[in-house]
C-alpha cells in the first residue's frame, strides 16, 4: 500500500513541471535556428547512440561521449546536415567596449565611440570620469559573432508536412 503525497506537495511539483517546461521553451526560443538544428542534431544521436549502450555497462564521461555522437553525427551527413555543415563555416568574433553612463530614470546609454582597443577605451571612461564626476560610468562590451559557410538544411523547432507531390 501506497501513501497518497500531501497536496501541497503534489502542487509544488507540478507548478516545477510547468516552470521546467518554460524554462527550456524560453531556452530553445534564445537559439538562432542554426544553433537550434546543431542541438537538434546532436541530441537525436546522442538518444540513438545511448539507447545502444550495453545494459549494465558503466556510462562513459562526457568528452568520450561527445566525441562518439560528434562523430556519428559527421559519419551520416545526410542526417545531420547542420553539424556536417560546421566543417565548412568559418565563425569570428569581435569583440568591442565602449564607455556608457547611468541616466536618471536608471538606464544606461552609450556615451562614447565603439573600440577593440581596451587601453583606448579605459583612457576614454577616465576622462569622462574626471571631466564628469557625479556621473556613474562604466564600461560595456559587445560581442559579435559571425558564422559563414554553405547554409545547411536549417530544420525549424516545429515542423510542418510538406503537401504531397501530385
């Protein structure tokens, strides 16, 4: 015989579900669709290749296992034509600062010039300290990431039938 769990509990768990459920929707709706395919990729072959694993048979650690799928993922091209795609992209990154300054509704605008020059930028934030000492300023930075390359058959979060052929 079974204990039936208090109601509350019952309640705690399913409100976790659904905030569980939410957290990985706002998660795969953050992701460009070639991240979301490259996940979507590796995701399948990693259930196919675990649910070959040898019953009993100890796991092995994460790199071993993301090689094999990698691997697999690449061995079958047509199946996975995001990740095979990955070989013939290149992706760069450029990384900016610039110095931006606390309004007084609590918002921070940039106040000046973009540069990949960090002494350049610094130079920048204490001059305008110094020449504005009741503003509050402080540097940001911008990442901006650049991926080019064959484009791969990008496969939405939610697929639709294609109409038959007629």
């Amino acid at each position: 015989m079974t204990t039936p769990l208090p109601d509350g509990l019952v309640d705690y768990l399913i409100a976790r579900d659904a905030q569980r459920a939410d957290a990985v929707t706002q998660f795969l709706g953050r992701l460009t669709d070639r991240e979301h395919t490259l996940l979507s990729d590796i995701a399948v072959m990693g259930y196919v290749r675990g649910s070959m694993h040898p019953a009993g048979e100890p796991q092995p650690k994460r790199t071993p296992v993301l090689s094999e799928i990698v691997s697999a993922c690449l061995d079958l091209p047509d199946l996975y034509p995001a990740t095979a795609a990955v070989s013939e992209q290149v992706t760069t990154t450029k990384l900016e600062y610039f110095v931006v300054v606390r309004q007084p509704d609590g918002t921070w605008e940039q106040a000046s010039s973009s540069s990949t020059d960090t002494a350049y930028i610094q130079r920048q934030l204490a001059l305008m300290q110094a020449n504005n000492p009741d503003w509050e300023c402080r540097i940001n930075w911008l990442a901006t990431t650049l991926t080019t390359g064959p484009i791969p058959r990008i496969v939405p979060a939610t697929t639709t039938p294609a109409p038959a052929a007629g």
